[in-house]
C-alpha cells in the first residue's frame, strides 16, 4: 500500500526545499507542511556538500521526518538537459536513435553517467518527435545518495 504521507525534497545550489504531502480522500493530496533552508553557497563552493549535509540533518530533526518516504530532486547545476527533434519513428528503433543522439550530446563516456529521455511532444504534420535527454554524472549521483544516506533519509525516488 502506498503511503500516506511523503516529503519531497529539492536540494537547489541556493537552498533546500521541501514539502509534505498528504492523501485526501478520493485522488487529492493537500500541502501538510514545508521547510526551507538557506545555503549560502556560490558556484563551485568547495562546502556545497558540507553545507548540504548540514541542512539535511537540520530538517531530519526539524521537521521528525524518521522513516517517512522522501522524493529527491537533484541540484539543476549538476545536471545536463538536451531538447532536441527527431524524426518520427516505432518502437524500440527510437531507443536506438536517442542512444546514437546521447553519444553525441552528452559531453562524458555514457557509462560514466546516469542518463534517460523523454518524448515531448509529436507532431504529426512535421512528422517529428521532441525529446528531452536528461544526464547526470554518475560520481555526482552517487555522492548524494552518500550525503542523504548519511542523514537517514528515506530515498523513495530519486
């Protein structure tokens, strides 16, 4: 059974955010609570992780969080996004494309990073598909999850 209530977490380059989720009846879900925390960083702070750390064991403790699901999000600064149009085309010969499209586009070795895509949009007069190619190194993903691990977050999702 899913649960009933779950935090999502946006840790930004600026601050962390977060906000619980509650189940209504029915399919709704209400804000049951928020927390925000300034980080005080600029780019390439050498303490952005220590930083993070910090703030991360400050909304376990202040907001009870325990064993609760978390939904994580990544800093937008670590992650690489691609739109880009291709040609119509079924079924698995899209993966392919995108793989072929994904060597060029993304600027490390593939089995360096953690990467997916997307299909946008169709457009059936132009015959093209929009997709959003998405990629974050893998040494980065791995690094947060150390740093949330650390702080006995429950990552449901990440």
């Amino acid at each position: 059974m899913p649960a009933r209530e779950a935090w999502g977490l946006d840790i930004g380059q600026t601050a962390i955010h977060a906000v619980k989720l509650r189940r209504v009846k029915g399919s709704g879900a209400e804000i049951a609570d928020i927390f925000f925390y300034p980080l005080e960083t600029q780019l390439d702070d050498s303490e952005y992780d220590d930083k993070v750390a910090k703030a991360l064991q400050f909304f376990m403790q202040e907001k009870k969080v325990g064993g609760m699901p978390v939904a994580v999000s990544l800093p937008g600064f670590t992650t690489l996004f691609r739109d880009f149009p291709l040609p119509a085309v079924g079924g698995g010969r899209l993966d392919e494309i995108v793989s072929y499209e994904a060597k060029q586009l993304i600027p490390y070795p593939l089995e360096e990073v953690i990467w997916d895509y997307h299909k946008l949009r169709e457009d059936p007069e132009s015959g093209e598909i929009g997709i959003a190619l998405l990629c974050c190194r893998r040494d980065i993903v791995q690094g947060m999850l150390a740093i949330l691990d650390e702080a006995k977050i429950n990552v449901d999702c990440f």
